[in-house]
C-alpha cells in the first residue's frame, strides 16, 4: 500500500502537469464519480496535495476530487500517445498539453465540495501529516505524551492515521529500528527528553 511519501510524490508529479493548464480532456470512468464530468471538464486545477495517504485534487469551481490508493490505486503522468500495457482499470483520467494524468485500480475515489473536505470521513479522523512542515517533534512528542496515546504500543500507535497521518509498515518498521525502541515498548515508557 502506498503511503504518505509515496502519495505526496504522486501529488507534486501530477501538480506539475495540471496545475496552471488548460485541462483538454477528462474521463471520469468510475461509477461513483462519473456523473462529475461535465463540470469537472470545464474546470481547470487549482492545486494538488496529499493529506496522509490521500490525494486531494482541488478544481477551480469549488469542487476536489479524493483519492485513497488503498492497496491497487495507483497515479501515472505519460505522455498522451504512451501504450499503457497493464490491466489496471482506470478510474480517472486528465489531459493536458500532451500529458494524460491517470488514477487506476482505486476503489476509494469521490468528488466533495472543496469547502468540505475537513469534514470527509477520512480527513476528520487524521492526526498531523508526517510530511506537513508544520509537524515538528515536539508535536510528534506531544501526542505520544498524551493520555490517548501514551499507553498504547509503538507498533500499533504508529499504524494509526490518527495519532500522525501518511506512515505504514514499512516506515514504522524503520522507524522503530533507526530509534532502537521495540515494537511493543509504549511511549508512557520511554523517555521523551
């Protein structure tokens, strides 16, 4: 599954090619979002980001498309006349001098009110984003000193979107290895200083 770095590279990638220009061309091909198109084609991208392990494409009327890659979703930017040659199912596609920006495979993808997006399911339950500039280490130590945190297991808090957003399996395992702390240790234990 990808996580937060891997999301926020996708974003950056697809902010290059959209954001600023012209959209040419937009399929919205997944079923939940598909009745978008119209006014999703006539909009242009004001930004695009990453919040956790979503992605959040923000359209100039109003309107974000959220993305979750969840474990198959997946971002490409090609060129528009590139062979895709994989059996993903495309869920969305943007165009834009020359360069197609697809999403693929994601069962977690809607079009909300940009006005709404603290409010999404998803967004409202997430903790600080690992990668957001605002999150120093002594929020990070903040929350692990804190009641709702601080006696829970440093492998299970590190998996909670809630606690910090954007970290799976694979950062909080090197994580916990680069600090020396053990899997089960819980932050009440440690010693924060």
């Amino acid at each position: 599954m990808p996580e937060g770095p891997e999301i926020r590279r996708a974003a950056d990638k697809v902010a290059r090619r959209l954001v600023g220009s012209s959209l040419t061309s937009v399929k919205l091909a997944y079923p939940p979002i598909s009745e978008f198109v119209g006014v999703i084609g006539d909009a242009s991208v004001e930004s695009v980001t990453s919040r956790g392990k979503a992605l959040l494409m923000r359209f100039d009327n109003g309107l974000t498309l959220y993305s979750h890659s969840q474990l198959y979703g997946r971002w490409t930017v090609n060129r528009v006349n590139t062979k895709v040659r994989w059996n993903r199912s495309l869920r969305a596609e943007f165009v834009s001098e020359g360069y197609a920006v697809r999403l693929w495979s994601a069962t977690d993808v809607e079009i909300i009110p940009t006005k709404d997006e603290e409010a999404h399911p998803y967004i409202s339950k997430l903790g600080p984003d690992i990668l957001d500039e605002t999150t120093s280490p002594d929020v990070i130590s903040n929350r692990l000193e804190s009641p709702r945190f601080n006696g829970r297991s440093a492998a299970s808090l590190m998996l909670d979107q809630s606690f910090v957003a954007g970290l799976g399996n694979y950062l909080r395992s090197e994580i916990l290895h680069q600090a020396g702390v053990h899997p089960k240790t819980k932050p009440k234990n440690l010693d924060l200083e």
